[in-house]
C-alpha cells in the first residue's frame, strides 16, 4: 500500500517546482478539464499568489487550462513548421547547390529528427511549463538555463517578427496598395493585432485557429506535390558542381524551414497528458512534415526549368498546374502560412516568459495571469509589440538569419540536456515516473551525434548571424545579473529559501 504522503505529493510535481513543494503540501489532485486553483494559504484579502502570478479571492492561485490534446498539439506543430521556409527556400537551396538540393532535405530531415528524439526524451521527463529553458536548466543550472530561456524568446520573438513582414510581402503581391511603405505598415500592424487578441483571449481559441490554419496549408501543398508530378522535366534534375560549404549552408536553411517543432514541448502545464502527449506530438509533427516538404521540392525542382530565380517558387509553380488562379491561390495561401506560424511563435515565446517567471530570472509580473482568460496577457502585449515593431523596420532576411542561429544554440543546449540529464541541485526535479526514452548508449548516441552535427552547421552561419547570436548572449547575460542584484530579487528568494524548509 502506499504511503498516504506520496499520494499527497504526487499531484503537486504537475504544477510546481521543486522548491515550491514544502510549503504547499494540502493541495489535493485537482481535475484537468477546467480551470484549476490552488490554495496556497494566502490572506483572503490577497489578489496575487506568492510566486505573484494573478490569484483568485481568497488566495488562490490561478492555473493554466489544460486543453491540449494530442492531435491539437500535432495541428499546432505542424502550423508552426510549415510556414515561410517552404515558399521561399526551395530557390534560396536551389541556388546554392541545385538538383542535390533534394538530398539536403533529406540530410536537414534527419538532423531536426535527431532534435526532436532529444526533445521527445526530456519532455517525457517533466510535466510542468517551461520547454528547453526548464530541460537545460535542470542539467546544467540557472544560469544556463536563463540563456536558453532567452535565446528561445528570441528567436520566436524574430521569427514572430519575420513572418509578419513575409505576411506583408506576399499580401503585397495580391493587392498593389500593400507593397507601399505606408501599406506595408499598415499591413503589419493589422495583422499582429489579430495575432495578439488570439493568443490573449486563451490556449483553446489559439489551438482551435491552429487547426484551421494547419488545414489550408497542408491541403494545397498535397495537392501540388501530387499535380505536379505530371509535369516534370528530366533535365531538371541534372546534378550541377558545388561546393562543401554551400551544402552546409543549404542545410542550415532547410533547418530553419524545419524548425518550430521545439515550441511543443513549452506549454506542458496547458496539455492534457504532457509527458505522452508532447513527446508524440514533437515526432509525428517532425515525420509529417518531412513527408510533405521532400515531394514538394521535388515537384517544384522538376516543374520549374529555373528554380532559383523564383521569387516564389511555389506560385510559380501553381501557374503550371492550375493557370493564374492557381499562382493567386498559392500566394494566399503563403500569406495565411506566414499569419499562422507567427500566431504560434508568439504562444511558445509568452509560455517561456510564464515559466521564467516563476523562477524569478524576469519580472514576476511577466508571468501573471489574466483572471478570466488565464493566459499571460502582459507577455503577450510585450512580445507582440516588439515584434510588429521589428517587423516594420527589419527586413526578411535579417530578421530570419537570427532565428536560425539562436534556434542552432537552443537545439545544442537540449542535446547536451539530454546526455546529462538532470542534477539533484538544480532546483528543477522531473515529474514521477518512468520516462519515455531507451537507457544507456542508445539513449546518448542520439543526441551526441545531432550534436556534433549541430556544431559543424554552426559552421556555415555569416559574420552578421554570428554578431546578431552574440548580442543577444550579451543582452540575456546583463538581464540576468541585474535581476539576481536586485533587492526585490534578493528578498523573494530568500523568502523562498525560508518558505522552503518549512515543514
């Protein structure tokens, strides 16, 4: 029989962090299909929960909704993926190594599988909020964990920002007032604003817009990929010299195509079954997508007789296949693939800030809650308004550059999380129960060998992406240390530090 204190404690490794537990041992199982309180023994009096997210009357403290299942984190993956990359990319990779481009989506497939194994391993370990910053934190330290932390706003945050400027690029293309500088802006601002009310308004209203948006894009890609296989050209494919670095280089790029399947593993605490859930969700994303990118770029290597001048590979080659409506249909459809990968860009980003909050290594009023739509509404308005204003002053290419390289170092932070695992000392302690993952030398081949491949891709990023990753190091670090100078700081941990051994 067990013992009646374990029973206590288990349910409180779903929504609390280690040092949380000793001073919160009466809280009881609490369903996971409606908003959830917690008693935390605050006065009646009290609006705030002593972690200071928002807190109901009486000292409650309000928790995130859990309505992620599994097939609306696969929608949100796959909508998060699929965006951008795979309108534009197919003529950037072209240019650099043509035809063998084909091989390197196979390569890049095989790397950002390497990833998502990483990730499916650490996820299956915790069940609370958090993502790489929470995994890497627990291996290596607060410290370390901060950085990941920040560099996964930031390369949301630019992803967010550069996907709202392609949005405008492309609508541009549809409608002539668009490609104006004021139209542009216009644009931008418009279409951050509804991505803004969407993710504030709460986590089923986003997912829900994931589905659709998940739908319309994948649909047409399909239909393409099977189209176009009756208009190929042989010589298309002959294979053109090249050198090493440029294949390198055309990986990294369809790295960054593939990437956006990490944000799965944040939002833990709004999953119904987070520890079986995301893990699933992170490979059947990464296998879905890898299915339907390879033929796509076959379609559009064999359609087109020069791929790599196309501004829009994709539109170019829905003019072949279905005549001018086709080419309008496509360019709308990348407009609206843009709109949905920055929408989830902006869920991954906030559910970070939420997380970091609680560990007091950003401003404890980032990770409030709104009483009524229990997400983190302040988070969201920062990061969506930093983003629109990236987005009307940088260009696509910049602004894309930048994710990529921070999303290079998250990516190898989580493997090298994965091969140590987590330390006693961390302040991080994964949920109960047996993870998901092989032992032993299987478990560290996977993640030792996407690391290696990790780093000789680092290999391929310019002088501008490199200056663009060591600032925002330079930036987290100094946010770092001034929050841990800071007496507010100093105060809340050691009342935590207190509040912790008390029995």
């Amino acid at each position: 029989m067990r013992d009646p204190g374990q029973l206590e404690r288990r349910p409180l490794h779903r929504h609390l962090h280690l040092r949380q537990v000793a001073r919160a041992l009466r809280v009881r199982d609490l369903p996971q299909d409606r908003a959830r309180v917690s008693d935390r023994g605050a006065p009646a009096a009290s609006r705030r929960g002593p972690d200071g997210r928002a807190a109901a009357p009486g000292g409650q403290r309000i928790e995130p909704l859990r309505h992620l299942g599994r097939f609306r984190l696969v929608a949100i993956g796959i909508n998060s993926v699929i965006g951008g990359g795979i309108f534009i990319l197919p003529a950037e990779v072209a240019g650099l190594i043509g035809p063998t481009s084909i091989v390197a989506y196979v390569v890049a497939g095989v790397v950002v599988i390497g990833v998502g194994l990483a990730l499916a391993s650490l996820a299956s370990r915790y069940e609370t909020s958090g993502g790489p910053y929470l995994y890497v934190r627990g291996a290596f330290g607060e410290f370390a964990g901060f950085q990941t932390g920040w560099l996964f706003c930031l390369a949301r945050l630019t992803a967010m920002a550069g996907l709202v400027n392609g949005f405008a690029r492309y609508l541009g293309a549809l409608l002539p007032w668009a490609a104006d500088p004021i139209g542009r802006a216009a644009a931008i601002i418009a279409c951050s604003a509804v991505i803004i009310s969407i993710n504030m308004i709460g986590i089923r209203q986003t997912s829900g817009a994931s589905n659709l948006f998940a739908v319309a894009k994948v649909l047409p890609l399909i239909i393409l990929a099977i189209g176009g296989l009756f208009f190929l050209h042989a010589e298309n494919f002959t294979p053109q010299s090249f050198e090493g670095m440029s294949f390198l280089r055309a990986v990294l790029l369809l790295i960054f195509a593939f990437s956006g399947f990490e944000i799965l593993t944040v939002p833990a605490e709004e999953s119904h079954r987070p520890r079986r859930d995301i893990p699933f969700a992170v490979i059947a994303t990464i296998l879905t997508v890898c299915a339907i990118y390879l033929p796509v770029h076959l379609v559009a290597t064999g359609m087109l007789h020069d791929l790599a001048s196309e501004q829009a590979p994709l539109a170019a080659a829905a003019l072949i296949l279905a005549g001018p409506i086709g080419r309008y249909a496509m360019t709308f459809i990348a407009a609206t693939s843009m709109a949905g990968c920055a929408l989830i860009s902006l869920v991954g980003g906030t559910r970070l800030m939420y997380s970091m909050s609680s560990a007091r290594q950003i401003p404890r009023f980032m990770g409030s809650l709104h009483a009524g739509w229990r997400t983190p509404v302040r988070a969201t308005l920062l990061m969506g308004v930093i983003g629109t204003a990236l987005a009307i002053t940088s260009v696509y290419s910049t602004l894309a550059a930048i994710s990529a390289g921070t999303r290079l170092l998250v990516y190898l932070a989580c493997c090298l999380a994965c091969l140590r695992g987590p330390r006693s000392a961390s302040g991080v302690a994964p949920s109960a129960g047996r993870a998901v993952e092989p032992s032993g030398a299987r478990r560290r081949m996977i993640p030792a060998l996407t690391a290696i491949a990790i780093m000789a891709l680092l290999c391929a990023l310019k002088g501008e992406e490199i200056a663009g990753g060591l600032a925002g190091i330079a930036i987290g670090t100094v946010l770092y240390f001034g929050m841990m100078l800071s007496p507010g700081a100093r105060r809340g941990r050691a009342a935590e530090a207190v509040g912790g051994t008390t029995p």
